[in-house]
C-alpha cells in the first residue's frame, strides 16, 4: 500500500487567526494487484496529465479529470486535489471577492485564490458537479476565538462535508493547499484534511450548528472544543484515540497532551498509550506498532528500558519514576535513536 507523506505547516484564513503545526497525511488508496501500483498513484499521475493540458474551457477540463474516477471518494479527492493545487490564499483578493457565490465558478477559477470561503464555495460547486451530496460548514477550527457569527453561531473559518459510502466527512482545501508565512502563501499540499471522519474532525474542526451532529454524537461543545489541544488531530494522525483524547480534555482541567514528533506516516500507530502528557507515578501500559523502528525504548534519565517485541508490536507496562520519560525508536542498521512520545511523570 502507497501512503503518502506531507510536512505541513498551515493558517488558517486571512482573518489572522493563525496555527502553526507539522501535520502527518495518511490517505492510503487501494493497491492495484494486476500491475502492482496504488489507485493513489494513478489517479495523481492522470491529476498531472490533466492539469498540464492546453485545454482552457473549465467545465471541458473538469469532465476529463473526472473521467478516470470509479467512486465517489475518487471523484472527490480529484476535486479536493484540483482545488487545493490550483487556489492560493491571498487576503486582497479575498477583500476584494466579497461574497464568493456572487461570481462565476469560471471567474473565480481564474482569480484562483482568495480566502477559505472562496475554498470551501469553490469545493462545494465543483463537487456538486461530480455528482456528489456536499455541505458548506461555518464554524470554529483551532487558533483563534470567533472572529464573526452567522445565524446566531460563532465563526472563524469555513469548510465542506461531503457524503461518501452514506457518512458525512469532513473536506477543508483550504488547509489542504497550504499554509501562509512570511513569505506569503507557501503550496503545501495535504490530504489530512480530506474526508475526516466524525471522530478526528471534532479536534479541529466545531460547528456551532452541529449540521452533522458530530458535536451532539461526542458530547463536545464550544468551552470543551476551546480546551481540547491544537496538535490533538497529529496526535491522533499517529494512532492515539481520540475518544480518549476528548475524554481526557472533559476530566482535566489543564489538559496536556503527549508530546508527538516529526515522523514518517508508517513510522508508528499507538495501540495503546496514556494520552495525558502528564503522568502519575504509578503503572501505565505501552503498546505500539512499528514496521520500521527495530527496537523501542522507555528512556528516563540514564534508565534505558526496552520494550518486549512481538512481531511489529511492542510492548511494556511499568511505574515510571519522576522527571522526563521518552519513548524512543531505533530503526535497522542505526544507532540513533529517534524520539516518538514525550511525557512529564509528576
């Protein structure tokens, strides 16, 4: 299986509510068996050949990126990815757009940029006209307070669900394309923001109007989505629950979150891990996978403990004492070890 893996740093709108993180995509595509190759690398080879074509007449050019697509998550990652790659956040434009669905889909394809409303009007369209059942959401996503409301509701961003195998998930192409620094907007193409399923997008992204009924279905209002942590859906992205996760922010008062660090998308996936970055000092369970670190380690000071290996799982439950605890990852043929959890032991 081909998983593709991004860096990405990201903004939110040009409302200058902004959030900084190193995000991990994991958007595995079925393996075709007769030549050995991923959907995912099809799809993304004839999304080139498409987009490199002279052809200028939008709808003619849509239809034939369409063409290749089988079901309806296809057709909508080639929307989510023509989108992401050919819009670029730009504020004066966006100040200068308004009200996105008062243009053309033609004449905002050719501005190509503006602001997550231009975004999100743009994905709903091209998405309605691959044939797909899709949602405009306003609502709130991490890094910043409410800037405006709409219908009574706290706003801060915009952003799309569209329906796939009968359940609604969430699409933001707006993260997905990129992140804006100093620099201006810098292309960074992520697909951890294309169909997020209930229980990931309730860490980053509230609709007050709760349109899909995630807020209602986790229990999550506004003051607990405010607590819960801006790196909660990375953390999630490398195998952490987030049921756990949320239900950790709701017992806690000053919830803190295991350290996660910069890694390759198969590096690991958390079996089971105290999601706290705080812990007691009294017996926790460690259990995690990895089909690339060889060896993996409970490092304390000058205590190095291993964990017993079965296979790609290892394991180890103990009594951390006081001070930093780390778990930590030797790869094959290395004698680094690299740090994937990071932990306070009271």
């Amino acid at each position: 299986m081909f998983i593709l893996e991004l860096k990405l740093k990201y903004l939110l709108d040009h409302r200058s509510r902004y959030i900084f993180g190193l995000l991990v995509l994991l958007i595995p595509f079925a393996v075709c068996a007769d030549k050995g190759v991923s959907r995912y690398q099809q799809l993304n080879t004839h999304f080139h050949q498409i987009l490199a074509t002279h052809e200028t007449r939008l709808e003619s050019k849509f239809h034939s990126l369409l063409s290749v697509a089988e079901t309806d998550e296809e057709r909508a990652w080639l929307v989510y990815r023509w989108v992401t790659y050919h819009f670029k956040h730009d504020a004066g434009l966006a100040n200068r757009i308004g009200d996105p669905s008062q243009h053309s889909l033609e004449k905002l394809h050719k501005l190509a940029g503006g602001s997550c409303a231009v975004y999100a009007d743009v994905t709903h369209r091209l998405m309605q006209m691959a044939g797909l059942e899709v949602k405009t959401i306003y609502g709130l996503v991490k890094g910043g307070p409410a800037t405006s409301h709409r219908n009574g509701k706290p706003v801060n961003h915009v952003w799309n669900a569209v329906k796939v195998d009968g359940v609604w998930k969430v699409v933001d192409s707006t993260w997905g394309a990129g992140f804006v620094g100093r620099q201006g907007f810098q292309s960074l193409h992520s697909d951890l923001f294309f169909l997020l399923p209930p229980e990931k997008a309730i860490l980053s992204h509230y609709d007050g109007a709760d349109e899909l009924g995630y807020q209602r279905a986790f229990a999550v209002n506004q003051s607990l989505f405010a607590k819960l942590p801006d790196d909660a859906l990375y953390a999630a992205a490398v195998g952490l629950d987030p049921k756990l996760i949320v239900d950790a922010a709701r017992r806690e008062p000053r919830f803190n979150l295991v350290s996660t660090f910069d890694l390759p998308p198969d590096a690991l996936r958390v079996m089971s891990a105290p999601v706290s970055g705080v812990l007691e000092r009294r017996e926790h369970r460690f259990v995690l996978e990895s089909a690339i670190f060889e060896e993996l380690m409970i490092v304390q000071g000058k205590s190095w403990r291993p964990l017993k290996k079965s296979g790609k799982v290892h394991s180890l439950i103990l009594v951390p004492s006081q001070g930093e605890l780390l778990v930590m990852g030797r790869r094959p043929k290395q004698h680094e070890f690299e740090a994937l959890l990071g932990y306070r032991v009271k």
